[in-house]
C-alpha cells in the first residue's frame, strides 16, 4: 500500500493525554504471558504518534505476538485499529495472507465480511523492527458479547445469522481466497464499530483519563479498556494462524478443546478443519460451556480424555480415517476397540444441548453432527451447511442473496 507522505509537524492536532498518575506493581497484560520476554513488545506509549501519523489513543488488547492499539489516523481523522507485532516477524504471515485475500478481485459477499486492512508498516524499536497492522476499527468480540448476555448464550434463532455470515465468509476463503483461517473461536468475530459519536466520547474518556498501567524504567505496560458495545452481525478478524490452502500442512494449529481429529492425531490436513471448528463456534454461542473438555483428574488438558469424549459424541472413528494416522494405534486396537485406561464418558449430544434454548433442537443437533465427522471427507463445505434445512429455515429467501454453489 502506498503511504502518503505527511509533514513532520502534521501532529498539531493530536490529543494531549492527561499526566494523571496512575500505577500498579503486579504482573499485568502481556506480562502475565508465558514465556513472556519484554524486549519482544515495542514500547508504545498513550499519546504517541506511529509513522508520522496515526496517534495511540488506548490499548484494546495483549497477546503473545503482538498487542492491539485504539488510534486516529492524523491524515483525515478516521479511527483505526494497530496491530503491533513483536520483534522477530519481519516477513509477516498475517500480512501475507492478507496480501492474497486482498488480491482477489470478486463480487462474492464473504470478501466484504473480513475485518479491512488499511494500511501497514515497519516500526524501529529500541531492539529490534517491528510489523505494524492498520485496520479498521470494529467492535468488541464475540466472546466479550457473550458475557452481556444472559446466561452467557444466545437461542438457535438467534445463533443463525451469525453463522450463516460465518459460512460465507468460510466459502470466500476457501473458494476464492484459497485460505484456512484455522482459528474460528468466539474472540475471533468482532462486532461492527460503534457510531463515531461513541468512538469519539471513547476516545474523549482515554484521554481524560488514561488506563491504569505499570511504569518500568523502559517502558509503561497498560491496561487493556473496555470498549464500547456495538450492533451488528460480526466480521471475522486475526488471520495470524491462518494458512495457504494450496500448500501441505501437518503442524498442531487450533485451541486445545476445537482441535478436529486429524489434529490431534497428528496427520495431515485441509479447509475442512475450518468446517469443524465453524461447529464448535455454534456450539459456544448456544451453550455456556464447551462441546469437549479435554482435561484429566489432576486439571491438565489429555489427548486421551479429549479423543474418549470424541468417541462418546460421535463413535468410533471408521477403519479408514484410522489407518491414516501413524498414532491412531495408540488409543485403537486393530478393530477400533478403545485401549486407553481413560473411560469413554457415559453422555451423549442430548445431554450435553439439555439447557440450549431455542426451537428445533434436534434440527440443530443433526446440522452439528453433518459438520463433527472424522474423517474430513466426510465433512460438508462451508455452503452445503449453510444450504442445510436447518440453517436456512426463518430465512426470508426473496430478499436473501444466495451465493452460488461452486465446485468442492
């Protein structure tokens, strides 16, 4: 993207933040990460002006690769998102995925339900260069809207837009784009941004009264805030773990508890784990608590425990998923009897959906099942489960646009 070249004393209309003080001496944000390592994280600092011209206005967010910025662009004053990544990914994945779905030239509807990028750029740190990601600016997470809800779950009727935009984005991806996500979970999807009346009274409050935050000798580590609440069906964001289709791919991707089976058994795999995780994200939605728990007696996560809770949902895995992978004789015998001293759990699907509320549970229920099979063969695409009766039932047709079905 070609930056537009700004004077150096275009900043005349940055805010100018409050020097309140405002400390805390315990491990906070990014600091509480596993192998944390400071030197890693540019120093951002409230009030700063990156590349001449988007100023930081607050901070929305940590993780182990990078950490997210609430700023105004300086040029034409719209707000946007920085995404800041650590020292060490000079050649960016993200970027590069973004680069390619940038490139398809389409009318398909999923293009225009991914989180923009606007614009990137190299920052020089202290110790080392750092990547710099400019979105727009949207709202707060599906995972964070949950937590206003309810009993932390929405009803089927209302789960069904937000997937149903899921799946479109899904076919983008893989029909078009040619990309894995790989990573479908609820803090993923982002609600659209507020109106800019609530974005500026945001931005209004950060500086008035900055986050609190812990002032080190070489930098100050801030609180995330809270962002404001927004309406909407969500876009999908973070493509920092997804992957090129067209390439070969082995390696252990996705959150413990939505790894599909040919993750957790080690073999090699496709777009189809996005149709298993896109069922674990309905699940989440509907449900308070995951689909699998994964974890044994003493608390910590076990394929074991994980793969006998697979086995009790869903039966046994058929011969020819088996023989694919090279440890599927850890857990199976010969004939795909269960070897493991970890019980199988004594539950099934019903059990587990008896809170879900909502009409036509057991419509829901066998949509799931369409999407949860073993073999990722025999996993529908992103269209077929959307064009499932299920799903496009309470849909008003005449003013729906359907994307057309294209080859698997």
């Amino acid at each position: 993207m070609r930056e537009k070249k700004i004077d150096q004393r275009w900043p005349s209309n940055a805010s100018a933040f409050s020097t309140a003080d405002h400390h805390t001496s315990v491990e906070i944000e990014e600091e509480s990460l596993p192998n944390y390592h400071p030197n890693k994280y540019y120093p951002v600092r409230l009030g700063e002006v990156l590349n001449n011209r988007y100023q930081i206005l607050a901070k929305l967010g940590y993780g182990v690769t990078s950490t997210v910025w609430f700023g105004r662009d300086l040029y034409d004053s719209n707000y946007v998102a920085l995404k800041v990544y650590v020292t060490g990914q000079e050649t960016n994945h993200e970027l590069k995925i973004y680069e390619r779905i940038n490139s398809v030239s389409t009318a398909h509807p999923g293009k225009r339900f991914i989180r923009k990028l606007l614009n990137h750029f190299p920052i020089q740190g202290p110790h080392g260069r750092h990547t710099c990601l400019v979105h727009e600016p949207l709202g707060i997470s599906s995972g964070e809207l949950m937590q206003w809800i309810p009993g932390q779950a929405m009803t089927l009727e209302d789960l069904k837009p937000c997937i149903r935009q899921l799946l479109v984005i899904l076919d983008f991806l893989r029909s078009e784009a040619n990309v894995i996500h790989t990573d479908l979970q609820l803090k993923n999807p982002l609600l659209p941004a507020p109106d800019q009346q609530t974005l500026s009274s945001f931005e209004e409050a950060a500086v008035r009264t900055p986050s609190a935050r812990k002032v080190l000798h070489d930098r100050t580590i801030y609180t995330s805030s809270r962002f404001p609440p927004s309406n909407g069906i969500p876009l999908l964001s973070d493509f920092g773990e997804a992957r090129f289709g067209d390439e070969e791919h082995d390696e252990d991707i996705m959150p413990n508890v939505h790894r599909a089976p040919e993750v957790i058994l080690k073999m090699k795999w496709d777009s189809k784990v996005d149709i298993w995780n896109i069922a674990m994200v309905a699940w989440d939605i509907v449900c308070p608590r995951t689909l699998f728990d994964g974890r044994n007696s003493d608390g910590i996560f076990d394929d074991r425990v994980h793969l006998a809770e697979l086995v009790a949902l869903l039966g046994p895995p058929p011969p020819e998923f088996r023989q694919k992978s090279k440890v599927s004789s850890v857990f199976w015998d010969e004939s795909g009897n269960w070897t493991q001293s970890v019980p199988l759990p004594d539950t099934n699907l019903e059990c587990l959906a008896a809170k879900i509320r909502g009409n036509d549970k057991q419509g829901f229920l066998r949509w799931l099942r369409t999407a949860l099979q073993w073999n990722p063969a025999d996993r529908p695409t992103a269209l077929e489960l959307l064009y499932d009766e299920w799903m496009m039932k309470g849909l008003n047709l005449r003013s729906s646009k359907p994307v057309k079905e294209r080859d698997n």
